[in-house]
C-alpha cells in the first residue's frame, strides 16, 4: 500500500487539503509528528482526531528515526499516515523515513501529500517569493553560548540585494541542566523565540561583527506573526522601529524599575525573572503569540512590493522614506 | 463581508484545503484567474464547478486589473472567493486586487488561504528549502530575442553554494505577428517550455557569457515535472545527462535525417516543424506532460540532500561520483 507523508498546512486542522483529508480516511494508522503539533491550536491531536473520527499516534521528531520500523510495519498491506505541520518537506528531517521506505523489501510506495508552509506564507509579506535569499534559523544565544552564523548568510543575501526569511528558535522537550544531571526525565515549558528578541539578536550579532549591510535605522524588516491563523499579525517598519513596539515607554520604565528598588526582599534572578516575563508580554502585546518570524528587506525592493509592505507599516513609521532613501525605491 | 484569495495547490480540484474549500462554499462569487488554470487537468473549470456545485467566472490576468471593480463588487455585502493555482501571494500578480480591496471605501476585508506551490514543493527534490537561492524564470528565446539575465542570478545564487530553482516558460492567450497585423484577436496553442528546451538555454547563454560556475557534466541538476499530480517525475543527473535523455540514439537520428531526405517535396519550415515535433514528443517521453521545473544543484550539497536526490538518478548517472569530486560531498 502506501505511505503518505501529508502536510497539514500552517494554522489549524482545517489547513489540510481534500487529497490529504481522503489519504488520511484511508490509513489504518496515523501518526503525528509532533514536535511542530504544538505550535498549532491548543489540543491539536484531539482536534484532528475529531475531524478524521480516528485515534492519531503522535511520533517525537528524536524518535521518528528510531520508530521508523514501527511506522513502516505493516505499510505493505495497508495504508500509514504520516503528518506533519507546513509542508512535510520543507526541511529534510523526514527525508530519512521516506527513503527507508522506498528501501524496504517489498518497497512501500510513498506518496507525499504538499502543503502552504512559512516559506508559502512569505507572500503575505507583500514581497515576491522569487526575490529571497536562503533562509536562515536564528537560534536562542545563552549565556555562554551565542552562534551567529546565520548572520553571515543574512550579508551574503543582502549583498545581491535579496530579502531574507529569518526563522525564530522553537525549544520543546527541552531539559534543565539541574535535572539531567540528577537523571530525571522532565521537560522544560516550550519556548518560542519572539520578535524583539529576534531582531535584539540580529542587531548585536551585526555590531560585534561590524557589519556595514544591516542598519537598525536603514534596514527594512517584516515582521510574520502566527501566519494563516486567525489572529495572523503582519508588521512593517526599520528593525529599530519594530524593536521600539516593545519596549516600555521611558514612564512604564521608571515605574517597573521603582517597583523593582522598593522590593528589597527580591533576589536578584527573581528581579530577572520578572524582567523577563514583563518583556515577554510586551512583545506578546506588540506582536500577538508565537509563532513569529522575520523578513529582512533586501535592496532589490521593487515599488509594488513596497507598496504593500507599506500597508503593514507600524504607527509612525519610516518604512517609505527609507525605502526611498535608502534603498532606492522611488518609482 | 470578505474577498477571499485562495490558493488551489499544485496539480487538480482536490488540493484545495478544507478551510478553502468552506471559503469558497460560503462565497456568493467565485472567480478563477485563468491564466494559471490551464497548467492543471483538462477541463479543471468544470471539475471545480461540479465539486463547488457552484459556477466558477474565469478571469484573464491581463483583466483581472481592469475588472477588479467588477470582482469586488457586492463584496461589502457577500464574500467573494478569488482562486489561484499554487499558492496565490507567491508571485506579486495579485497584490493590486487586495491592496484595492484593503483601500475601497468601506473597506474589504481580505483572507489569503495560502498552498502548496512548486517553491514548496522542490522539497521532493530532496534538497533542503534552506538552501535555496533566488527563484528564476527562464522565457522562450526567439530568433532575435534571447534575454538572459536570469544567468547571472543563477550565478549568484551559485557562487555561494546556495541551489536555484529555474521555472519554465509558459505562453499563453499568445497572438501571431501575423493575426496581429491583421487586427485578428486569435490566441495560439498554449505553450510550454520542457526540460531539454530549458537546459538547451541554459547552457548556451552559460557558453556565450563564458561561465565557470556552470558545466554541462560537473554541475547536478533535479528536473521536477507536474509536480503534485499522479504522473509527477522527478529525475537527476549532470545537465548534460538530462538533456541526453532526450536526445535521439544515433540510429533515430540518421533514420530521421533519412526520412527527411527522401521527402522531397518538404519545404525547409516544414521540415523544421516536424523536427521539433520530434523533439517534443521525445522530451515528452523522457520527462513527461508539462509543466517542468528544474533545480541547479549547489555547492553547498548536504549529504541527506545527496542521497535523497540520487534516488532519482537517471540511468548511469555519475550523480553520486560528481557530488563526490565536484561539490565534495564526501561523507
């Protein structure tokens, strides 16, 4: 029979298409990739399994390979379902099973079902998808460990005057240091990369390199936020600008940092603490839930492009001066 | 109420999403652009309107900027469903509609119900979505028009390692120079460029600029035909291997000549004619119907993308051994 590798589009159960919904009727099993499953709705598994009227197995992206037998068994004789969220190919990480698959005896067929991911949705940028450069995962730094390669990839875009797309961090199943090394099995909350964050990363990666191709005053960005869902949020403005949205205002500033003194009982990672979760709503405020990204505007800008991006411009912005000035955008 | 804008996917009716699809059954219009419609299965105005149970109203690219008055008419008062083959936002074609839309008074609210397009799916290709480059179109080259600044993006895109997807031409609602000097409005046969025919180009404009990034036996390529459909084909190899695949044997090609020879009566344009005809009806044969793609492989070749992508190999292919010496993809 067949395997079919299915992609469930970008917002909600609903986003799969007609041909993936009938693949999926005809599967005797179904499984879930799902480390992208949580980005969607909330009870997303039970959601769909409500729609198709079946049970679905969800399959962690670290054990896909190691299941991959179990997924197999039996796709010789009837149909397997796999799912997952955007397309199931625009990364290669699946591309392991499906070979697997075709290099199994008898061979199973695969079928692979495509669907919009956040490369598709790029369009909504009001940029012409034939105008981008590669794009690039721009990690969580910590402390003592802060990888700017992406950065480099971002110049050699920039530099031919392509945008690029800059997708933020996602950390699930994610274990603190405290309870590895106490062997205890525990995850971590999710966490999402969020755009002041995003931009904050790629501006200090741009000063410590002394980079002359990106400029948070003359650089154009577009901000993607939980693209294809309902509260979809798309904003335009310089990398300044939309870093600006969520901060505090010089008045929220002195009044958090007044309540910070006169709590003298707080320790200091609890103050951290509460610095982040203030900086965490702003940014939720300024740009809705995760999952955010990031379009970087290269100098290839064409004025139909520009006009629409400007639609999305934020309060006050730059966006076509900018566009005028710096990127030679004048028609 | 609301002007949808709805992507249709990559190959027949049934690649519309679910969420699409309710847009659609809740509109009290439903306007197909129709330029893009003809890629699809024959008849696929009709397959849409016998699923929709609904009529479907084409629209002309090169009237979709003068009708869209008439599109958006009603639409403050009944949703509007317009449908776009792929994915509707990944050119900027329609861009002018909804920022029209966005702008009318009182203003439209616009959904985009985005798909899978062909830049989603090069991820069958194997190769990485991150590790593409720019997109180019190569059009049809005539006598005394052969355009081809598209090579120097494929350069660019080349020399930083990244890949290219190259799209190819397609003619339609095209009129004789002949009809039009006589006021005739008569539309030729659609026409689509095939894999030979866009390799062919490709390496001739390479030759006549003296490029060193591009080579017809050391630079891979994946050509992806009808992508999404049931006849999909994927193939790799060196350009020169996949342009071989349509290429006569010896003995086709002194039995043609042959043929030619010994009809006399043959003026030379006819004889030209039959031999394309011969050309496309083998480039059909090694590649299938339209509409084909073809990825240029770069440097930065990961070894997943390789051996994914060897899987397709045409026969004795020196995939494997080109990845190895030319791009050294070694592991």
């Amino acid at each position: 029979m067949v395997l079919f590798v299915i992609g469930l589009g970008l917002a909600d159960e609903h986003d799969i298409t007609l041909k993936g919904f009938e693949a999926v009727k005809s599967s005797e099993r179904i499984y879930l990739e799902s480390y992208t499953s949580i980005l969607m709705v909330p009870g997303f598994k039970e959601r769909l399994e409500k729609l198709y009227q079946k049970p679905v197995i969800l399959a962690h992206r670290e054990t896909v390979e190691l299941e991959a037998d179990s997924i197999l068994q039996g796709a010789a004789t009837a149909n397997v379902a796999f799912l997952v969220v955007g397309d199931p190919l625009s990364a290669t990480t699946h591309t392991d099973l499906i070979l697997r698959a075709k290099q199994s005896s008898p061979s199973i067929p695969v079928k692979i079902i495509h669907n919009a991911s956040i490369m598709t949705a790029i369009g909504s940028s009001g940029l012409a998808g034939y105008n981008f450069g590669q794009t690039v995962s721009v990690p969580f730094w910590s402390e003592d460990w802060k990888p700017d390669s992406w950065l480099e990839r971002i110049g050699e875009n920039l530099r031919i005057g392509l945008h690029t797309l800059a997708l933020s961090d996602i950390k699930v199943r994610e274990q603190s240091a405290q309870d590895m090394s106490r062997g205890i099995l525990r995850y971590q909350d999710p966490r999402y990369m969020l755009i002041p964050q995003l931009i904050s990363q790629i501006l200090s990666a741009a000063r410590s390199h002394s980079v002359d191709y990106l400029h948070p005053d003359h650089t154009l960005a577009i901000a993607l936020c939980r693209m294809g869902s309902e509260e979809e949020r798309i904003v335009s403005g310089t990398l300044q600008e939309l870093l600006d949205m969520a901060n505090p205002s010089e008045q929220e500033a002195r009044a958090e940092e007044a309540e910070d003194d006169a709590d003298e009982l707080a320790s200091e990672a609890e103050l951290d603490k509460r610095r982040a979760a203030r900086a965490e709503a702003r940014a939720k405020k300024a740009f809705g839930e995760p999952l955010h990204s990031l379009v970087i505007v290269g100098k290839r800008l064409h004025p139909l492009e520009r006009d629409y991006a400007a639609s999305y411009a934020c309060p006050a912005s730059k966006f076509l001066a900018v566009a005028q000035d710096d990127y030679a955008c004048k028609e």
